[in-house]
C-alpha cells in the first residue's frame, strides 16, 4: 500500500491527466477489494478534483483503458468477470462523454478560436450552434441546466463562480478598451472632457445583464440601464443618456447595423478597464472546459493565436483608425476582478493598458 502511495505522488509532477490515469488504475483493481471508495476519496483529495469531475475523467479513462484490454480479457475466463464488474461499477458513474458541443456562439472570432482550440486538443469535438438568441440570464441558466455547453462573456466575480471560466482573455483585454456612441450634436461636449470629474457629468447607458454596467456604477459613473441592448439606441438618440461604450473591435460595426444619422462614434476619450472576456463553459462538461484551455494553450505557445487574432480582427488597422494614444484615457477599477486573473502574463495582452494617452 506504501508503495502505490508513494508513486502516485511521484507522477503529479508529469500532469494531472497522467496522475488520474495512474490512480483510478489502483482503483479499479481496488474495486476488486471493496475498497474503491477509500480510495477515491483519496484520489480527489491528491489531485483536487471535485467529485463529478473526478467522474468524468475515470469514466473517459475507464472507458479506453477497457477498449485496449478487450482482447485479452475476452480469452479469460477468470478475468472476464472480473473485468464485467469493472465496468458495472464504472457504468454508474457517468455515461460515455459527448463530443457534441452546443454553443450560442455564432460566426465570429470567437466561434472560429473555439473549434481551432479544439481542434488543437481532441479533433472528435463537433460543434452545433443554437440559432436562439439569448440575453446573459439566459446563456447562464442553459449552461447550469446543460442545454448549453459554452459560451463567451465579459467576466464576473459571479459569473465565475457560477460557471467555468477558461481563463484566456479572448481578446487580450481589447473589450475593456471601449470607444463611445455619442450623438453628433455633443462632439463638442466630448472634445472638452480632460478628467473623471468632467467625465462624471456625462451619463452612460448600458446592458442591464452586461457585467459593465456593475464596473461604471462601481466607479461613480451615472448608469441609465435598459435589458433589450437595442433599445439602448433610440434612447441614446432620445437623450435618456449621453453615450454608450461598446468594444473598440466591436464599435464600428455595431453602429452600422443600427444606422442613425443623429449618432456618431466619438474621437476623443477610450474608457478603459480590466475586465477580460472568457470562454466560459457548463458546470456539466468539465471536461470540455480542460479541452479549450489545453487547445489555447498551445496556440499561445506558438505564436498562432496572436496570428489568427491580429488576422481576423483586423488589428493594425484598428490601431491606426482608433488612435487610442490620442485620446484622453479615463481608466476605471474593476473591484471584484478575480484574482485569478493572468494580469501577470503580459503575452495574453495587449499593450493598451500601459499608454499614457492625451493629455
């Protein structure tokens, strides 16, 4: 027994994959002893695993460690109802996993990292989008209930801890970095903001559901919130408030398909702060969770996500028409930003955040 123990804490150094495949292999031959539930307790408490994710991994490892072993178990008599009650018990503990990823992703950027990350890990991955539209609440609730594998959002202190968050800014912090919808007739109102004081006087609109709404009012900001985002531009154009930030990679586009001549995007001020948007996956399919960073991993390590992404959204050219050093930064506080947030792997960014911009 000391001897399997000091092993299995030897291999954690090559892996958490490697430590589950080594470990749930006692277990099955534990099985055998009326032991397993010892040493499953064991095992989750070594590799910090939770219980349902610990389920998920030995039923996958279960499942091709019985695969390659068919053939020799299938010429013993002695073995084959040893390996039956294996599987038996293993049957209970969760069904085959399933390579089909439903997502509300639709064909964007991000649809087209999502199937190269996993692409990258497990080519057997499918992905079917759902042509639904839904607000935030909603992406949230069909992910706990499973309907919903994945989907992407600006991050939370609660979206996280009620979702799986794969921690890879999918666009290295260029979503907090936002340019404002402003109507033309105060150009000249914008063009005269020099600080958050002045900044303060103006009033935004927001998604009530979007996490930006909680960091603006979180920094003293005057928020009008609508839960309908199309609203937000006939209220805008209305005067209920006075801008409406959006994502420097996102404004332009947003604004031309809601066209309306009294609105403009304006040139003068980037509101900026840390809130990076993430791949964010059902509690249901850890699994899948393990999978996406894995794929993104490997594509930050060789340079191809940096590549794809200054590719699809187009970047130097976004430098050049947004021309962020130009303008007054008004830099916000993101209060519950968790901790656990890579600010410290500069490669994961861009490097908006250092400018000192207009002064």
């Amino acid at each position: 027994m000391a001897i399997h123990l000091t092993a299995a804490m030897r291999v954690i150094a090559t892996g958490m994959m490697s430590v589950i495949r080594y470990v749930f292999t006692l277990t099955t031959i534990l099985i055998i002893t009326k032991r397993a539930a010892c040493w499953s307790l064991f095992i989750m408490a070594l590799t910090g695993l939770s219980a349902s994710s610990f389920a998920v991994f030995a039923a996958d490892i279960a499942s091709s460690h019985f695969a390659a072993n068919s053939n020799s178990n299938s010429n013993s008599n002695s073995n084959s109802g040893s390996s039956d009650a294996i599987k038996s018990d293993v049957s209970h503990i969760q069904a085959p996993i399933s390579k089909t990823i439903v997502t509300t992703i639709q064909q964007t950027w991000q649809l087209n990292l999502l199937k190269e990350a996993l692409r990258r890990s497990d080519s057997g991955y499918q992905v079917q989008q759902m042509s639904t539209q839904m607000n935030q609440k909603r992406k949230v609730e069909e992910a706990l209930a499973g309907t919903v594998d994945v989907f992407w959002s600006m991050t939370s202190k609660e979206l996280e801890e009620t979702v799986l968050p794969v921690r890879i800014p999918l666009f290295k912090g260029l979503l907090g970095n936002r340019l404002l919808i402003i109507r033309k007739a105060d150009e000249t109102r914008f063009a005269n903001v020099k600080t958050m004081a002045d900044f303060r006087q103006l009033k935004a609109g927001q998604n009530r559901y979007w996490p930006d709404a909680t960091i603006l009012e979180a920094n003293g900001l005057p928020v009008v919130t609508s839960y309908q985002y199309t609203n937000l531009y006939p209220m805008l154009e209305g005067g209920r408030f006075d801008y409406l930030a959006l994502g420097a990679q996102e404004i332009g586009e947003e604004l031309a398909s809601h066209p309306d001549p009294a609105l403009k995007v304006d040139s003068h001020i980037l509101l900026q702060y840390r809130s990076p948007a993430y791949f964010f996956v059902s509690p249901k399919r850890p699994e899948l969770a393990v999978a996406i960073l894995a794929g993104l991993e490997s594509m930050v390590s060789d340079g191809s996500f940096d590549e794809m992404f200054n590719r699809e959204l187009k970047i130097e050219q976004l430098y050049r028409e947004a021309k962020f050093e130009q303008r007054v930064i008004i830099r916000l506080d993101t209060p519950d930003l968790s901790p656990l947030t890579p600010i410290e792997r500069t490669e994961l960014w861009l490097d908006l955040f250092s400018m000192q911009g207009a002064k």
